[in-house]
C-alpha cells in the first residue's frame, strides 16, 4: 500500500512569503518553491514636520551650504580635503564649501587649521568659529558664532574662493 502524506508550511523570510510543498510518494520527493509576494520593497517614509506632509519635508533642499540653524547662529557645510599644500577654498557647490587643509588628518591638526583658515578667510576671531559636527569626517558642519549673515558669510567665501 502506497502512502502520501501532503504538508504545507508557510515561512516569512525578510517580507518574502514562501509556500513550501512536500509530497512523498514512492520514496521519490518533489519540492516546489513559490514566490506569493514577489520583490515588492516598503516605501521610505520622509519626516513630516507639524502642518506639512511628509513630500513637502523631502523638497526642502537648502540650496547653499551656508544657512542659519535654529539658534540663530550660521552654519556652513564643509567637504575637508587634509594634507594638501596649502589652505585654500577649492569648489563652491549647494552641497558643501570644498576646503583643502595644510595639516595632516592626525590628532586634529586638520580640524584646527581648518577653523584657524576659516576665521581668516570670514575676518573673525579663532573662538567665534567652532565645529559642530564631523569631528572624525571629511563632511563637517562649521558653527559661525557671529552677527554676519549667511549672505555675507557667502559673500567673503567666494571672494577666497576667486
């Protein structure tokens, strides 16, 4: 007398839903593998800030690296490029000010003779410029504790710049 015995297991495995099939007949077994949910990927949901959907956050691209955060103070974000030969501005773009540093990217010798080249170039003092964020990154956020604008802080970068 032949036996058949029919199982059926579902699995989840990383969103994908699969239904396995046994059947056993004969001493012969067959798999069959079958994909119910195909490649379907979640959207990505953006921030909503209070009163604005969520594709209104997404499209708010500041389009210059120099803004005014929520304190007040002036932020400019900078792409470090240590270890050149001289400190100097080398491209402007709506992401990040391109700043080739004369000190080697060890024991924050760049990260000071960055601000020490930023506070020339914006005529301050050492102590009104500051690194917020990017400590150990070649993408920083430069703090600019100042009554300058970001207009004007713009301005005096790409006078340096040429």
């Amino acid at each position: 007398m032949l036996s058949r015995t029919a199982l059926t297991v579902n699995c989840s495995f990383i969103g994908l839903s699969k239904c396995v099939q046994s059947f056993q007949a004969n001493r012969l077994t067959v798999l069959t593998v079958r994909s119910s949910s195909g490649n379907r990927k979640m959207p990505k949901k953006g921030k909503a800030v209070k009163g604005q959907p969520a594709a209104a956050v997404q499209q708010e691209a500041p389009s210059s690296p120099v803004t005014r955060d929520k304190s007040g103070a002036v932020t400019v974000i900078v792409h470090a490029k240590p270890g050149a030969k001289h400190s100097g501005i080398t491209d402007i773009s709506a992401e990040a000010v391109g700043v080739s540093i004369a000190a080697p990217p060890t024991d924050g010798e760049a990260n000071t003779e960055l601000i020490r080249y930023l506070a020339e170039v914006l005529d301050l003092k050492k102590s009104h410029i500051s690194l917020d964020k990017g400590s150990r990154s070649r993408d920083k956020v430069i703090r600019v504790d100042s009554s300058l604008s970001p207009e004007e802080v713009m301005r005096r970068i790409r006078e340096e710049a040429g």
